[in-house]
C-alpha cells in the first residue's frame, strides 16, 4: 500500500481523556500535514512538517495539542484533556517538496468525544 | 480569511448531466486545486491549476481559473452516480504559506 494511513479510524473517548493518532505518509514525500474537519465544513490545517522539523501551526493548535514527526517519517498527534469541540475528523496528508503539487490524504480518524 | 468558498453549497443533478461547481478566494495564490470527498472519507486530488493557466483539462474534469476576479469553476461531463461526493477548492497562496487553504465545498448528487 503506497498511500497514507491513519490509525485509528474512529475512535471515541470521555472528556478529559488523552488521544493519539497515528500517520503513515507516502515515504517518498518529506512534507506531512495535519488537518481538522467539522461536519459541513472544509478541512482546516492544523500543523505541518518539512522532515521532521514542525514549521508551521495554526492558531487552532492550542497547546493540548502537540505532534510530532520523529526521523521524518510517521507522525503522531496528541490531544490532551481532549473537550466535545475536539470531536472532528482529523485527517493526515503528505507531498514531495515543491509548489505544484497535489496533496495525499489519508481516510482520516473520527474522534467523537462523549 | 483566505479560505475559499465553493457555490453552490449543493447541487442534484441526473446522470449524464454536466455539473459545475465555481470557487471565489482572497488572495493572491501559487495555485488553485480541487478535492473530491466521499462521505465520511479523506479527500482525494482532482486537478491542480497554476496561477499563470487559464484552463485545464482531465478526463471528464475541465477546470477554468481567473486570476482577475479570483475565481475558478469545476465542470464534470457526462456525470455518473460515482461522481456524488463533496468538492472543494484549495488555494496554495503566494504568501509564504506553506499549506492549502479549503473552501465549504459543494455536494453535488448525481442521481441515477
């Protein structure tokens, strides 16, 4: 399998509890993305790694979460003390160095916090 | 905000109807792409126009883009009930920006 993979694919957790996701991107690519998706609405970045070397966050980061890309190839992310607005999917993309070229998502992984 | 707005939000056509989905944004960009995303899946790459093209072409797939009045158009031919999916545009912006930023999408129903 030559795409991205996330894991897991849904998960569900209590308020307050900590979650980590998991990202595979296409090995050839060096630069991995972390996006949030809300029901009805567009993808919204989150964060992004050029190898492992985070170099952009977005202001929706707040500081419960945290990821990290070690030796540049899988990335995790984590949200801590997670709250019901966390519940989203989060979706993982990745793409070779470069201005012109199109990204790779993953499937994605539901959290639904209850 | 430099995120994109797709329009129509939703769109139900017949199969075998051609579709066409526009795309307005903000700010200058690199390039414009549009994304197909099946309910509750990750988003799949369509087709990416440069800022400096007018018009692109992809199998069934013809994407128009205009600079002048930021905006950029979609049109799927001959569209079959596969096509049922949300899209939205992603602009690469000239900013320094390293990542896309999305549009609302439009879900487009292709019934059989």
């Amino acid at each position: 399998d030559t795409g991205v993979s996330q894991d897991p694919r849904h998960k569900i957790t209590k308020r307050g509890q900590n979650v980590t996701f998991r990202c595979d991107p296409i090995s050839e690519h060096n630069r991995l993305y972390w996006y949030r998706q809300t029901l009805g609405q567009g993808p919204e970045f989150l964060t992004y790694f050029q190898n492992e070397a985070q170099l952009e966050k977005s202001r929706l980061l707040s500081d419960r979460f945290s990821a990290e890309r070690p030796k540049g190839s899988f990335s995790t992310l984590e949200i801590q003390r997670t709250e019901q607005g966390d519940s989203a999917m989060y979706l993982c993309a990745s793409r070779p160095t470069g201005t012109d070229y199109g990204y790779t998502f993953g499937s994605g992984t539901r959290l639904t916090v209850v | 905000s430099q995120q994109g707005e797709e329009d129509p939000q939703a769109l139900s056509i017949q199969e075998g109807e051609n579709a066409t989905m526009n795309c307005s944004y903000k700010t200058s960009i690199n390039n414009l792409q549009w994304y197909r995303q099946n309910s509750g899946r990750g988003l799949v790459h369509l087709i990416l126009i440069r800022s400096n093209e007018r018009e692109k072409h992809s199998g069934r797939l013809r994407v128009t883009l205009d600079t002048s009045k930021k905006s950029s158009s979609l049109l799927i031919t001959a569209s079959r009930a596969a096509d049922t999916a949300s899209y939205f545009c992603a602009t690469g912006t000239q900013t320094g920006a390293n990542n896309l930023f999305f549009g609302t999408g439009t879900r487009l129903t292709v019934i059989p």
